[in-house]
C-alpha cells in the first residue's frame, strides 16, 4: 500500500511538472512572437561597473592579478573574464 502511493505520487509529480513546462515553452514562445527578447541581456562596455574601471588600470599594470582584481570589485572571476574580453576587442 505504502509503496504504490510512493508511486501514484511520483506519477502526479512527473505529469504536474511536464505540464509546468509546456506552460513555459508556450509563454516563451508567445513573447518572442510579440517581438520580446528571451534569456539575459548581452553585456556591453556600458553595463561593466565602475568599480571595474577604478581598479582596471592597476590590473594592466601588474600591481592587481586577476583574482585580487575580481576581489576588490566584489565580482566572481569569469565575470572579471567576461569584461576583460570586452574590453579587449
């Protein structure tokens, strides 16, 4: 008994969730079609912080290696990444 309620519910839970996302794909696709753009924004050199900015040149001068720079500016690595290659192109 215990073990076809575990059962019935896990079949509930699969079918409530396939549901769930149907929903999404439908609404995404409903966005995109009245011209939305879906996912996060592209970063740009105007979105870095200012705060990168300060302490860039200090990084270009080898007093700031990379991980002391994402460091100071409160940023994860791949973000300090992400804006040095913006920067670079």
């Amino acid at each position: 008994m215990n073990n076809a309620f575990i059962q019935m519910s896990g079949v509930f839970a699969e079918l409530e969730l396939r549901i769930i996302r149907e929903r999404v794909r439908s609404g995404m696709a409903n966005a995109k079609a009245k011209g939305k753009k879906i996912g996060r924004p592209h970063a740009t050199k105007d979105s870095i912080p200012a705060a990168f900015y300060r302490h860039y040149p200090a990084y270009q001068k080898g007093q700031l290696n990379l991980s002391e720079l994402a460091r100071v500016c409160n940023l994860s690595r791949t973000t300090v990444y992400k804006y040095l290659s913006l920067l670079e192109q």
